[in-house]
C-alpha cells in the first residue's frame, strides 16, 4: 500500500471520517456547551482547552500501543474502564440534581440566575474536569484505539510525522466545532437567563446523556 502523505495511507477518507465522528454528540462537546452557556466564552474555552490536552494524550497513548497494553491485560482494562463510567455517571448525577435545584427555585427572585449556581464549587474548574472528561470519553478512546492507528503505513520510515499530522487534523476539526459550540452556548445563556425552566430542562437533558455515556463506557469492550 502506498504511504501516501507522511506515511498516512488514505488521508482524504480519515479526514472525511474525524468530521464525521466529531460532529456525533460526546461527553467533550456537551460540556463545553454547557460550560459556555454556563460562564461564557472564555470560561468555555477553558473547558475546549482540557479537551485538547486530553486528546492529545489519548492520541499519544495510541501512538505507544497503549491499546495492545490493554488487550494483554483485561484486570487493567476493566480498572480504567468501570473508574472512568463511575465518573461520567457522577457528572451526570451532579447535573440532574442542579437541574432539580434550578427548578425548585424557578420562582426565587432571589436565586441567582446563572444557570450553574447549583453546582457544587467543587466542579467548577472547567478545565481540569474537561481534562478528565475528555480522557474517559468513551467516543474519543475508541476513536484513537482503533480508527486513529489505521492509517499509518507500518512502512513508513518515520512514523511519528504520521501521528502528528493525524493529531493535528483531528486538533483541528474539533476546534472548529468546539469554537461553533462555544459560540453556541453564549446565545443559549441568554436564553436561559430569562427561563430558568428551559434551563433546567437542558441540564436535566445533559445529565441524561452524561449517564447514557457512563453505561455505555462500562459496557464496552476492548
């Protein structure tokens, strides 16, 4: 097989398939929509940033092997596995009870507005929780893990320029669509500002999704 670009042996259909992928709802692209609609445009891409760094070092990780590591050693599989849904389901709970929070106090003129001023102060570092979000991202690890590898050419000379040219294209596409949400988010805020009920309904609807991505992590197969 030719090696093409870099030792990327199809870079045209891995670029069509990363948008693909990106543009399907996570974790990574709920929070920093929430976050934005939450705190605002620098606040959300504070979060953007914690996604990127978690990308990067799953695509690293990938680079070295980790997935074979993982495949020889399934107690450590299971340990990363069922530690990152018991997260995803804490973030999707702490959301639910905001949500009831924001919604008991629809009526408090007194209640500040925001709609985060339910959570915990605990989680409220964007980016550190976007870091970790991002690195037990269900749709992100099997992203890296097996289609991100497909396309070096086992041939090529050097085959670290392949991953850097995958990352970056990858790094890429989801700052585009993470810059669109963010944006996004601040229009949201507005809206919520005004109705704490929607407010309350698209938290409520985020948590929903955040324990759909924790079963779907402990349920996964390596």
């Amino acid at each position: 097989m030719m090696s093409g670009v870099l030792g990327i042996t199809d870079i045209w259909t891995y670029v069509l398939g990363t948008v693909a992928i990106v543009l399907l709802p996570g974790p990574n692209s709920l929070f920093v929509l929430s976050t934005a609609a939450k705190r605002g445009v620098r606040t959300g891409y504070r979060a953007a940033a914690g996604v990127f760094v978690g990308d990067s070092v799953l695509m690293f990780l990938s680079a070295a092997g980790v997935a074979s590591v993982l495949k020889a050693y399934p107690p450590l599989f299971l340990v990363i596995k069922y530690a990152g849904a018991a997260y995803l389901g804490y973030v999707g709970l702490t959301m639910l009870r905001g949500a009831w929070r924001r919604w008991r106090d629809r009526n408090d003129p007194t209640t500040p507005r925001l709609i985060d001023a339910a959570e915990p102060a605990a989680l409220r570092s964007p980016f550190r929780k976007a870091l970790v979000i991002s690195l037990l991202n269900p749709k992100a690890i099997l992203f890296f893990i097996s289609f991100f590898i497909q396309f070096v050419d086992p041939g090529y000379a050097w085959p670290a320029l392949s991953f850097v040219l995958l990352g970056l294209i990858a790094q890429v596409t989801s700052a585009l669509y993470l810059t669109a949400l963010i944006f996004t988010g601040t229009f949201l805020a507005a809206q919520f500002h005004r109705r704490r009920r929607l407010a309350a309904g698209a938290t409520t609807g985020i948590g929903m999704l955040f324990l759909g991505f924790s079963l779907k992590l402990a349920t996964a197969s390596v």
